[in-house]
C-alpha cells in the first residue's frame, strides 16, 4: 500500500534515509516555526527530557527559587530577620538557607523577628512549595508508571532464499524475557522518487508480512517479507536499493502483561544494513527440558 503523506524537500541531499530517521526510529529532522510560548506545552517538555536532563532541570529551578527568595529577604534587610549585625555575605547565606527551610517547611527559627512583608513573603514561598512539590510528585510519578519496551532488532537485514522464495528478514527479541501480547508488527519501505515534473518525493510503502500478529511474544520472532510480484522490492537489485536510498522502518506494538498497558518499539534499517544470501544463527537453546534462549547471538549471521 502507498502512502499518501509524502515526504518533500527543496534539496536530495535531505532524502538521505540516515539524515531523516536513526537506528531507533525517530526523526531526525529539524524546522522552523513560529515563536512559541516556552510555558504553554512544560508537561510534554518534562515528560520528554531524558532521566538525567529532568533531575538536572528541577535541581536548576529548585535552587534558582531560593536563590530568588533568598535575595528579597535579604533585601528585607538584617533587624527584620532577627540575625544581628553580621557581615553582608554571612547574612545573605543565613537568607538563603531561610528560603530552602520555609521552602520545605522544616524550620522558623531564623525568623526570631519577623515583619508583614516577611511573613508576606514566607507565606507565597510556603504556598508555592506546596505547588511546587504536587507538580513535581506528579512528574516522577507519570514517568516512573510509564511502561516502556525493550525489545531487541536485529542489527542487519537479510535478503536471501527462505522456502524456495527471495525474502526479506529481520530477529527481534524481548529482552525482558517477560509476555508481550497482542503483539503486531509492520514494515515500511521508503524511498526517493521523482515525479514526471521533476519533483523530488520520499514515498512510504507497506510491506506485507509473512506473520504480522503474535497472541504471545516472549522470546524471538523472525519477521519475513517475500519479495515476489505484488511486492515493491520486485526485481529490485542491491545497486537499485543505494542509489534511491532505500529504507525500512520497523515498528512493533502490544500489551506488556507486567505493566498491562501498551509499548511500541521502533528500528530503522538503511540500505547499508541489509546482507545478501546469509542467515541468522539458532538463538533457541533446549537445556535439562527447558528452553533457553542467547539475547546476546541475536545479531550473529550464519
């Protein structure tokens, strides 16, 4: 099936499989646009950020509030906060260790005198602590709950013989080792074109499967498209594939029974990744009536 949202770009270079898409599936491409609000869309700004870049960005706006904090009650000045006559940098640290405490709500005791405006400002910051902790509590909770797959693809695609007929494989595995159900597969194909008007397109193609469905993926699956008539790599050679920048974009979806809620995982090969007339090596292993299986042989090539 051809896909009617086509891919345009004003220069072939951009047509590049690798230039648009990484191993992993995603989209590497990057656009203008219009000046956006930074305030309108935070929850899928922290939702999206890596592990490291999310506990990096809340201890950024955990310390830069209290440092905020921490200069408007030094700014409230030295008699109201009940500190003595002590020296300017010793004051404005005792001001900042007294907005990380009434952030947190741990302790008063450094507000032995205190005015309205302080109490003012101490009850805005306690208000925005508890705001701030809800928000936050939120955020671990949404990303820790969010099930993820991890699910092994192969490194290389293999075109060769399978049953008397030219095929198209690839080995995926759950490295999990837990059930996968309802697990589905699809391939796309893609690659450059040319219309009669000279206009360069990336057109999608749905590749038929010769099983696209699994009630049950634990271990391994073998996913295998035959190239025969009806099948857009018919009569397609390997220089053929290079030269129009041939790719293909896997993508797997189910229900991981542990966490009972749907993943998806995705691949992308290149023109570079594909081998010709080899086989993957058996990574099922039957030991004391059990079965084993190698997650580490899934790339070996027989």
């Amino acid at each position: 099936m051809k896909h009617d949202n086509d891919h345009k770009s004003l220069h072939p270079q951009a047509y590049h499989f690798r230039a648009l898409i990484n191993k992993q599936g995603r989209i590497n491409v990057h656009g203008t646009r219009a000046k956006q609000n930074p305030f309108a869309d935070l929850y899928h700004y922290f939702f999206s950020l890596s592990w490291p870049k999310f506990f990096t960005s809340i201890a950024t706006i955990y310390f830069l509030t209290n440092i905020f904090f921490g200069v408007l009650y030094f700014v409230c000045g030295v008699d109201t906060l009940g500190f003595g006559h002590s020296a300017e940098w010793v004051r404005f640290r005792h001001c900042i260790f007294l907005s990380i405490e009434n952030l947190s709500s741990v302790d008063y005791s450094r507000t032995a005198t205190p005015s309205m405006v302080t109490d003012l400002l101490m009850t805005i910051q306690a208000f925005l602590g508890i705001i701030t902790l809800a928000m936050i509590t939120g955020l671990f909770y949404a990303r820790f709950s969010r099930a993820t797959a991890r699910i092994i693809f192969s490194n290389k695609m293999i075109i060769a013989k399978h049953n008397g007929k030219d095929c198209l494989s690839f080995r995926i595995a759950n490295e999990r080792l837990n059930q996968i159900a309802e697990a589905h597969m699809a391939l796309h194909l893609t690659k450059n074109e040319v219309t009669l008007e000279g206009e360069h397109t990336r057109k999608f193609y749905d590749l038929k499967l010769e099983r696209d469905h699994s009630p049950l993926f634990a271990l391994s699956w073998t996913v295998r498209h035959y190239i025969d008539d009806k099948s857009p790599l018919y009569r397609v050679d390997e220089a053929t594939i290079k030269e129009n920048q041939l790719g293909f974009l896997a993508s797997l979806t189910g229900i991981d029974e542990t966490f009972s809620q749907p993943i998806i995982a995705r691949h992308a090969y290149s023109s570079e990744d594909i081998v010709y007339n080899r086989q993957f090596k058996d990574i099922i292993i039957w030991h004391d009536k059990k079965v084993h299986i190698d997650l580490k042989g899934i790339h070996d090539l027989g």
